[in-house]
C-alpha cells in the first residue's frame, strides 16, 4: 500500500498554518498518512491560488478544508480513497 499523501498549503509567520500543522500530527498515526508541508510565497502560482486562504489542506488534488483542521472531512477524504 502506497502512503496517503496530504498537502498542507502554508505561509511563514502564519499561526493558523503551523495549528493545522500541530492538529494534523495528532492523526498522523491514527489515519497513517504522510503530510508535505509547501509554503505558497515560494511559487507566484499557489500565491495566486491560495493566498489569504491558508493553510489549506489538500488530499488526491482536492481541498479537504482551509484555515482551521476539519477531523471529519479528514477522516472522510481518506475513507473515500
């Protein structure tokens, strides 16, 4: 079985980016997943995505939720693979 893996979209210096952070590795090993962490300035692109809507998180390119950790779209997003 390959690792699910989740994107966590982020900024430096944002709070709610690194409580989404915390969050998530309270389910790390509970829903077995792998979390890669992209700072959005470091790509004018996800800049422009993005934005002022981080942190997002996203799994198999689709949002799972924005701002703060959502535990049941989580556990739903990753039941649905």
């Amino acid at each position: 079985m390959h690792a699910r893996r989740l994107i966590l979209y982020v900024r430096s210096g944002c709070s709610l980016c690194e409580d989404m952070r915390d969050d998530l590795a309270l389910f790390r090993d509970e829903l077995r997943f792998e979390l890669d962490i992209v700072d959005i300035d470091r790509d004018p692109a996800l800049r422009a995505k993005h934005d002022v809507r981080v942190p997002v998180l996203e799994y198999a390119n689709r949002e799972v939720c924005n701002y703060f950790l959502d535990p049941v779209a989580l556990r739903s997003a990753l039941a649905a693979e």
